[in-house]
C-alpha cells in the first residue's frame, strides 16, 4: 500500500513507519516547516491552512497521528495549541482527502479516551457517552472527532483511535516515570484511585496495522488493553519491576506547583476504557495484563542486557 503519515517522528509515528516499510508499504511522510521535504514527504502547515493536495492523490490510506503533546503547564496559550493542533489539523487532512479525485480507502485519525472524561471506575466502551460538560480534553476530543466528518461524508472509511496511555520507556508517561522511581521515590499520583487505561507500543503499532486491514471497522475504537489499573497498581507494578520502593504519592499540591491547577487535575483523573470494538474484530493483545507488559519493556535494560 501507499500510505501517508502525519505524526512520523512521534512517538507512535516514528516505529509505526518502521513497521509499515518492513511489510512492504510505501510511507510518504506528512511534514512541516522548516523540515525539509526529501524524497518521499508531502508538505503540509496546520498553521497557515495548506497542504500538498496533488500529493495525496491515488495514495491508499492516511494515517493522521499530528498533535500537540498535552504535558506541560497549562497556560491559555498551550491549550489553543493543545486544541488547534488536533482539531484545525485534523478538519485540514480530512478536508483535503475529501476534495480528491481519487481518494483513499481509509482515513486513521488519532483521538484520545479522554473523550470520554473522567467517569471514576465505571467501565466505558465505545457504546459510552461523553461527560455533559465541561472538561477540557473531553470536548477537545469530541471535536477532533468530528473534523474528520467530511472524509467520511465523501465515501473514505474513518477511525477515529482514541488511544489510551501508550507504554514505551522512549518516552510519554512511562518516559516521565522512570527517573524517579528508579531512583525509589517514585510512587501514585493523587488518590491513586483513579484508573489507567493503557497499551504497549508494541500492541499500538499491531493494532493500527489491524485496523489498515479490516474495511468492516470504522468510527471509534478504544486503543488500549482489555485490563486498565488504578494509578496505585501501576506504581505497584512498575515498583516490583525496578526492584525499587514505590509508595510515596505525589500530593496534589505538588501536582499544581508543576503543572498549574488543569494540568494537575488531568493527572489526577482517569476511565476506565475497554476495547470493546478491537476484541470483537479479532484482534490479539501481546500484552493484555500491566506487568508483564512492564517487564518486557524494562527487564533487558534493568539486567543489563
């Protein structure tokens, strides 16, 4: 297949693109100024509004993954960024895979649970309402959805993925929590009652390619694994895996010197998401449970080896 990638640096980009040309796809990247656009890369500027039309012809799937990383302190300017980034840039793909002569047979756009808000331990799944409300990243997540509407009005199948807390210790979450709690001060955020809804990298890349194939699957679905743990039994699990303490919680205030008072609250919240949608198609998690999915990330480097 001929597949175009936004997002191929990312942290799902940058292996996704790996796995695809070890099957055989041609990826033409989706890039930015000021990188430059060598040989195979479309340009495109969520910006400005433009985006190299004549390029995405004839192409057979995009996969759209681009958008601001949400760590950080939360200033007004950081979430219009967090926003426009997924939403402008997303309506922007969406629009131009409309408007094309020949257009491809799947749009994969990236959402997020936090659609769907924080629900405390109710299990949600696809079928599952978002919040009234309210919150920040849901009603983010709710109108990234629906910029890729004009994809799918123009006949291209469109999945909206809302991606769950991707484990990789090259970076997001576990990347953030691995120096301290090597260190033994690490431990669960807040309550530690709230869940985790998580996937290995490894599943991520799986699933996305999964999804590629299966032209009976669209609209959303939940990319995590079928066991999602409280912020407490993932420092547990992530304690027991470095051989190191891990019961110091992170109190909250400390929480909002960091990261601001919104910041500090997404940190705090969590859903409990199930994969409803990719369980019934089929798909095959290599790590359905936390801890052995920790220990093949982290035990080779912690050994030595």
């Amino acid at each position: 297949m001929k597949i175009v990638v936004s997002g191929s640096t990312g942290l799902i980009g940058s292996p996704l693109v790996e796995a695809l040309q070890r099957r055989g796809d041609e990826v033409v990247r989706l890039i930015r100024p000021p990188q430059a656009t060598t040989g195979g890369a479309l340009r495109w500027d969520p910006e400005r509004g433009t985006i190299d039309r004549a390029g995405l012809e004839g192409v057979d799937a995009v996969i759209h993954l681009a958008g601001e990383n949400v760590f950080g302190r939360w200033s007004t300017a950081k979430k219009q960024h967090i926003r426009d980034s997924r939403v402008h840039g997303t309506r922007l793909v969406s629009d131009a895979v409309a408007a094309l002569t020949k257009r491809p047979a799947v749009l994969l756009a990236a959402s997020a649970i936090g659609y769907y808000g924080d629900q405390g331990d109710t299990q949600l799944t696809e079928r599952s309402p978002p919040p009234a409300g309210g919150d920040f990243l849901a009603e983010v997540a709710r109108d990234w959805e629906a910029a890729t509407a004009s994809a799918a009005r123009a006949g291209v199948r469109v999945v909206n993925m809302r991606f769950g807390v991707v484990l990789t210790p090259s970076g997001g979450a576990l990347g953030k929590m691995l120096p301290p709690f090597r260190l033994g001060l690490g431990g669960p955020v807040g309550s530690g009652k709230q869940y985790v809804s998580w996937i290995e990298l490894g599943d991520v890349i799986r699933a996305i390619l999964h999804l590629l194939e299966r032209s009976d699957l669209s609209g959303p679905v939940n990319m995590t694994a079928p066991s999602p743990v409280t912020n407490r039994e993932l420092a547990t699990s992530l304690g027991k895996v470095l051989h190191r303490p891990a019961g110091l919680p992170v109190p909250a205030f400390a929480l909002r010197m960091a990261f601001g008072a919104e910041g500090a609250a997404m940190l705090q919240s969590g859903q409990r998401v199930l994969p409803e949608r990719l369980v019934a198609s089929g798909f095959k998690f290599r790590f359905e449970t936390m801890e052995p999915a920790l220990r093949d990330l982290l035990a080779p480097s912690e050994s030595g080896r």
